[in-house]
C-alpha cells in the first residue's frame, strides 16, 4: 500500500515538472530571436534594437506614414500607411539618412555608349531641361552648349546634357548655327513640340553645309546629293547640265556626324539652298522619344535672273536634307520626322528674276521648283518619301532659262542595344527610316 501511495507521489511530481517545462518552453511574443512576432499588439522585430532599445524584441508600433525609420542594409524601414508597422522597402543602390539612395553615380545604372560621342553618357548631369515657351538655340554660342566635341573632319558638335530634356508641346525649339546639335539626357529626352534644325532658304542648319555636293556656274544649278542623287540643272533639255550632286554615304558608315550637303556656289550662278542640319537625340538611361515633330529639311534655291546690261546669273540648286540619330536604351516614335530635300531655283529672263524653290516640307510632299518668271515651274523638285529629287526643266526658245535642280532626302537612323527593337510607329516620316544600328552599354 506504501509503495502504491508512493508512486502515485512520484507520477503527480514527474507530472508537475512536465508541466512546468512546457510553461517555460512557450513562446515569448515579446521575443523575436525566432524572426516572428505572433502578437498583433507587437507587430514589429526590432532585430538591432535601433528603435526599442532591445534587440530582437517585438514592440508596438506607433509612426507617420511614409515616415523613414531608419535602414536595414540596403532596404528602408518605412511606416506603413496605417501608422502601425514598418514596411521594408529593398534600395536599388542602398540605403542612407534620407531612406534609398538614387543613382548619383557614372556607373550605378546601364547605359548606351553612343555612336559619335561614345563618353557622354559617363558622367550625369545636375539639371533639367523644359522648353516651355518658343526658343531659339544659336550652336555657335559658347554659352549655349555645356560643352563641345570636335570632329577631325566634320563639324563641331554643341553638347547640350541634362538630366532630362523635354520640348513641351506647341513649342518649337530653333536651332542654329554652324555646329551639328546634340541633345543628351541622362533619364530622359522627350520631344513633344517641334525641334526644328532645318535650313532656312541659303542658310545651312546646325552641322548641315559642311560637306558640298552639286555645282552651279553659267548653267542652271544642280541639287545636292545626299540619300539619292541631287536634281541636274536643266539645259536645252530637261536636266542637261548634269551637275547633281552624288549619293552620299549612310551616316551609319561614319565615324563622324554630318548634316546636309549643299551645292557649292560657283558665280555667276545664284545661292544655292541651305543644307539641313545634323541632330543627335541621345537617352542615356532611357528612351527617346518623339511625340512632336522633328525637322531638318534642306533649303530652296534662289531663282536665276538675267538683267538688263547682261551678267546672266542661273538659279541655284536645291540644299539637301539633314541627318537625325535617335539613340537610346529604348526608342519611341509616334510623332513626325523630316529631312525633305529643297527645291530648285526657277529661271529668269530679262529683269525679272524666277522664283526660289520651296524649302522641304514637313509632309510626305516634295518641296516644289521655282516658278520661272513666265509663271511656269522650272526648277526641280526636292527629293522626299514618295520621289527623289527632280531635275531642272530645259530652258525655252526665246525665254526664260534653265530651271536648277532639287535636293535630296536625308536620313533618318535609330540606335538601341543588342535586343532592343525600337518601336516606330510615326504618324509620318520622310524619308522612311534606316536599319536600326546596335550600340553597346557599359
């Protein structure tokens, strides 16, 4: 019986120690050294005891939402939207006293390497760009680029880098200038206005001009060439003088960026039309876009004119159209692109003087010839997505002389990286678009 009450004893005490045991293994929702927090009153593990003063301790939470309250590594600690817990947030590029870090850094995000200025995309930019009301950039003004890149045997490049640049819409910016154009942002390059860098009648635009292609003299004009051939001048036939200027090399075959040819200006014969210019849209982080319009169109010629005592002066031939490059880690274009060709002069007689031809167009539609001054066109047309350039019509028996010829298209290139398409999709362009080319990133 004694040993009956005794192990009863011992299974009530093994049974008392079992108990206790359990009581003291259940978890402690005050404790996180198991990363978890089981009591909604305690929702957050304050692993370092930055905030409690205890680490790895549960504690309430009381906070400003969007708050920062410190970090983890490389992840934010951020009230949430209730004010009750912290969020953690991962950091692309780390974590510091203002909550993620932003790139700030040459080397902290991808980007192109360009063609033509394959450094620019090294170093970031500190402003912004916004064109908000109509403005006219001059590429000859020091103070208007943020730096200049020379070319050995082409035109200078104004550099114009920030971290973003966007053209607001029913803006336009002008650009001029003898240097080629070169807009660079780091993040972001936007075009929804008019980016116009096109030749303005004889004037070249911004890098357009440098190269000369197409002659004049005591015949009517011939247009410069550029995608196609320029327009001959006309004769006693259609075209007779045979001076249009040749086919150029695809800008994608260069190492240096040029706009437009222009014809050279050979007296006695009237000034040619302007050369188009060279643009450089480049996205270094990001991708171009154009939602507007961007022009680089050649000049018309200025009409001939045979005054009274003599010195016979034929028209001048059509400037051909400009180079644009678009290059970025995307490419986009919903919008307008141009690099139409000029027209020719029309011939003139006795003192009055033909007329000029059209500058290009912004449209599918080639730029017109010069009327002669019987009111008859004689000069070409200038090349553009539907014909290339024209040649001047013959000279009339007993009446005005010779028209001169249109100038060429000029190109259109996109850059993006291995794999990239760009998505083109333009309301209008013309010329069409070239092969898309592949650069590299860093």
């Amino acid at each position: 019986m004694a040993n009956e009450y005794l192990w009863m004893r011992f299974q009530l005490v093994g049974f008392g120690l079992f108990a206790a045991l359990i009581a003291c293994t259940k978890p402690n929702p005050a404790s996180c050294l198991d990363d978890f927090c089981s009591d909604p009153a305690l929702p957050f593990c304050d692993v370092d005891g930055s905030i409690g003063g205890v680490p790895d301790s549960c504690i309430a939470v009381s906070c400003t939402p969007a708050e920062l309250a410190g970090c983890r590594e490389d992840r934010a600690l951020i009230c949430n939207a209730t004010g009750d817990n912290f969020e953690l947030v991962e950091c692309e590029f780390g974590c510091g006293e203002t909550g993620c870090n932003v790139c700030n850094t040459s080397t902290c995000e991808q980007h192109i390497i360009p063609k033509y200025l394959p450094a620019i995309c090294d170093d970031l930019a500190t402003t912004d760009l916004t064109v908000s009301a109509n403005l006219t950039l001059d590429t000859d003004d020091d103070a208007s680029c943020t730096s200049v890149a020379a070319q050995p045997t082409g035109p200078e490049i104004c550099i114009v880098h920030h971290q973003s640049i966007s053209i607001l819409e029913n803006q336009t910016l002008t650009v001029t200038g003898t240097r080629a154009i070169a807009l660079v942002g780091d993040r972001g390059v936007d075009v929804r206005g008019i980016l116009d860098a096109s030749a303005s009648t004889t004037l070249n635009g911004p890098g357009g001009g440098f190269k000369k292609s197409g002659s004049g003299g005591s015949l009517a004009g011939g247009g410069a060439g550029h995608h196609t051939r320029g327009g001959h001048g006309g004769s006693n036939t259609d075209g007779g003088a045979t001076n249009g200027g040749l086919q150029e090399p695809s800008p994608a075959s260069l190492a240096e960026l040029f706009g437009g040819t222009q014809p050279t200006l050979t007296s006695p014969g009237k000034a040619p039309g302007g050369a188009g210019g060279a643009v450089a849209l480049i996205c270094c982080r990001c991708t171009a876009q154009v939602i507007g319009v961007v022009d680089v169109g050649g000049g018309g010629g200025r009409g001939g004119e045979n005054p009274l005592g003599g010195g016979v002066a034929p028209p001048g031939g059509g400037g051909a159209g400009g180079t644009v490059v678009l290059q970025g880690l995307g490419v986009e274009v919903t919008g307008q692109i141009f690099a139409n060709g000029g027209g020719g002069g029309g011939g003139g007689l006795i003192v009055e003087r033909g007329d000029p031809g059209e500058d290009g167009t912004r449209s599918a539609t080639c730029a017109s010839g010069g009327l002669n001054n019987a009111g008859a066109v004689s000069g070409g047309a200038g090349g553009c997505a539907t014909a290339d350039a024209r040649d001047g019509r013959a000279a009339v028996t007993n009446g005005p002389p010779a028209g001169a010829g249109g100038g060429s298209t000029g190109f259109l290139l996109t850059y993006t990286p291995q794999g990239v398409a760009p998505l083109l999709n333009p309301l209008l362009v013309s010329p069409a678009f070239e092969t898309n080319g592949t650069i590299a990133t860093n």
